[in-house]
C-alpha cells in the first residue's frame, strides 16, 4: 500500500449469480485512493462503478458475491484489511471513516424525521464526546451568570454532564437519565447539536438553517435534499466520502453547485473522495486523479491533465470524443458492452476498437504504468505480455 494512499483496492473480482447464468461484474480491479485527493471513477453504464464503490464500504449486494480481492484502508496510519473486519468494526468504520452519498437523495433521507432529526443521530452517535465538551462548555458559561436555584440546578446539570464525559456508565449518570426531572442536561446537549446543525448546513450554502433543520424530506427541492444528505454524511468528518452520481438526478445549475460544494469541502476538510460518475466533463470540473472502469476492467488510471491531453487506452479516446461539443460532429462509440456472463477471453473493448491486433483476441491486457503516474490497459502500449 503506497504511503499517502488511504484505500487500496487490490485485484477485486464480484460475480453475479443470475437465472441467465454468472455475470463476472468485477474482473480484476485495483487502484488507490490517495488521501486527500478527488479521483474520479468513469465509465458507462454497467461498468461497474457501483459495486467497485460500495465494495470499499464491503457492502456486496445478492446476488453479488466477492470472489477474490483485498481492500486496505489506512486510518491514522494503521492498516485495516476492510474485507476480514467483524460485522461491529466495520459498521463503525463506516459511519465514522467513510461516507457514502447516493444519486438518489430522497432514498437516503427518511420521510418520517426531520433533517435535524437525522443529522442529529449521526452527531450523538459518531461525535457525542465533542457533543457533551460544547455543552459543559456553554453550562459553565450560563453558570456564571445565574443565581439562587438556578445556580444549583446548574451546577447538579453540570456534574451530571462531567459524570456523561469521564463515565458514562455510571449508575447514578443512567438513573438521573430516565428520570424527567433530572435528565435536563439531556435538552442542553439536543440544543447543542442544533448548534453544531445550522453551522454545519450554513456552510452547505443552505439558505435559512435554522428553518430547515426543521423540514421533512418532502418539503425540500432536490438540490437541498442532496445537501441535506451530504451534511448527513460529513456529520462525523469522514476521512472519505463516495459519491456515486451524486448530481445525475439534480438540474444543471443546482449540479454546478453541488459539485462546487464537494470541491470546497475536500480543500476544507481535506477528505478523500471518490467520485463516480458516467460523465468525463463533470470528472474535468472535479476531479484531480481519474480511474476509467470498461465492463470490470480497469482501462486507465492518471491525472485528469495527462487523460484529457493524452489518452492512452482507445475507449478513453472513444468516451473523449463523445463528449458533446458545440460545432463538433456527436460522435457515439460503436457496438455495445459485451455480455459479462460470457465476456471475451482477452481485452473486453475488443469488439469495439478499431486498433484491434491478433492478441487483444486471446490475452487479456494487463494494467501498467506506461509514463510516470500513467496507467493503461492495452496492448497497444507495452507489446503485450
Ligand atoms: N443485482 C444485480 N444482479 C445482476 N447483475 C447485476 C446486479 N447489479 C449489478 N449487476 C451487474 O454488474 C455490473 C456492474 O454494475 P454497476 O456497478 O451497477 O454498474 P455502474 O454503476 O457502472 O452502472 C453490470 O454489468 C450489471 O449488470
Ligand atoms: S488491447 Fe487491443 S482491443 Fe484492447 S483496447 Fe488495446 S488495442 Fe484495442
Ligand atoms: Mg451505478
């Protein structure tokens, strides 16, 4: 695992078993995340990028099943092999390390609960220590100015509070908790996290806050669900977030902003993201590094300059030119995807290239860097091997 990587996904094969017969969705598929950086992962439909991504959180959907394959993640330093961790560790490392935003904002909101509701579970659950410090923080604030019994119940909310900090298992902690009269620090630290709220969806650019932290599902635009989901997912500062087609289901100019949004938060917070998306001018506005997926292959790895300026592998040729351009011929890439039940036996882009020789037929090209940082699938490249 290189240094500053902080996933590394390493020779990943996913079949699905279908009535049709064994989808071989993931052949082999490696790459690294580098911390800090936005790598876009592209390609068409079908290629694969869902599944690649929700492997990382080691979420494998029926009738998917992982046939080979390693996931390292590196969290502060320490190497976890995320497909051997027990079902507890890596709920943890999911909410707490890596987040995922979907296409579909409104199935990752639930209809019942408001926005604050749902984000406020995701603070008492990942930050409660940072939760309880702004609390005590404020008590000792109003405890300065308060007098008579209010004094007294302040100090009682205050020792409580430090008990919650230094041991929360504490009997007389758990039973002042269920008694209402004495589990009123508990309204403090709810009123703490709706700080913590509006703060957070004010840096979304989410105009009045403190109006909709209050709204449900339902009563948001689109673009405002996907922010409200994308708080949902920052709430435990992740140290990476997957995005898969966040903005496909968004109109142009809300996709512009949330897609500033995203590279705002990266310089921010300085978290790794995993962009997925079908679309190379969203990858060009976004991206730092890109991955290109061909029906469960990796094609090509490099930085977006050296993709767009010169692309090695002929389909990210192909996908470059079909990019829509004013004034230019729309140029679509001919054929179609081949069956991944029965995917040819050497380079799957086979039937669909024109560059095509004798051996991209029987042997399946190899990813290698071909130029410093530059990795290409091809034979066309290195002479096959
Ligand atoms: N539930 C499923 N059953 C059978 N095949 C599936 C299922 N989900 C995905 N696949 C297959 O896995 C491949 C990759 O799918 P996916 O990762 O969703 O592609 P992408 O996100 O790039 O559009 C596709 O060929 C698809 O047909
Ligand atoms: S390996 Fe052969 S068929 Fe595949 S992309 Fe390269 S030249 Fe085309
Ligand atoms: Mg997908």
């Amino acid at each position: 695992m290189e240094e500053e990587n902080v996933v590394q996904i390493k020779d990943l094969y996913l079949n699905f078993y279908t009535y049709d017969g064994v989808v071989k969705a993931l052949d082999g598929v490696s790459f690294g995340i580098k911390k800090g950086e936005i790598l876009g992962l592209v390609g068409e439909t079908g290629s694969g990028k869902s599944v690649t991504s929700l492997s990382v959180l080691s979420i494998f959907v029926p009738p998917g099943r992982l046939q080979k394959g390693q996931i390292d993640i590196n969290i502060k330093g320490k190497k976890y092999d995320i497909l051997s961790l027990n079902d507890a560790t890596m709920a943890r490392v999911r909410g707490k390390y890596v987040s995922m935003i979907f296409q579909e904002p409104r199935a990752a909101l639930n209809p019942v609960y408001t926005v604050g509701d749902q984000i406020s579970e995701v603070y008492f659950h990942h930050r409660k220590a940072e939760l309880v410090d702004n609390t005590i923080a404020q008590l000792r604030e109003d405890l300065k100015k308060a007098s008579g019994l209010r004094r007294t119940i302040y100090r009682a909310d205050l020792s409580l509070l430090e008990k919650m900090k230094n041991n929360p298992k504490s009997v007389s902690l758990r039973l002042s908790m269920k008694i209402p009269l004495l589990n009123r620090f508990q309204n403090r630290i709810k009123t703490e996290a709706r700080k913590m709220i509006v703060q957070m969806l004010k840096s979304l650019n989410i105009p009045d806050p403190a109006r909709v932290i209050d709204m449900y599902p339902h009563e948001l635009s689109g673009g405002m669900a996907q922010r409200a989901v994308i708080a949902m997912s920052l709430a435990c500062n992740p140290m990476m977030l997957i995005a898969d087609e966040p903005t496909t289901s968004l109109d142009v100019t809300v996709q512009a902003q949330i897609l500033l949004l995203i590279k705002d938060l990266q310089k921010k917070f300085h978290t790794s993201i995993l962009y997925v998306t079908h679309d190379l001018g969203v990858v060009a506005e976004t991206c730092d590094r890109v991955v290109v997926l061909y029906a469960g292959n990796v094609a090509e790895i490099a930085n977006v300059f050296d993709l767009y300026k010169k692309p090695l592998h002929p389909y990210t040729q192909a996908l470059l030119e079909s990019i829509p351009r004013p004034g230019h011929k729309f140029i679509s890439i001919r054929g179609i995807v081949p069956s991944l039940v029965d995917p040819p036996k050497g380079c799957r882009f086979y039937d669909r290239c024109d560059y095509t020789q004798e051996k991209c037929l029987h042997i399946e090209p190899q990813l290698v860097e071909v130029e410093k940082d530059h990795f290409v699938a091809c034979h066309l490249h290195y002479g096959g091997s």
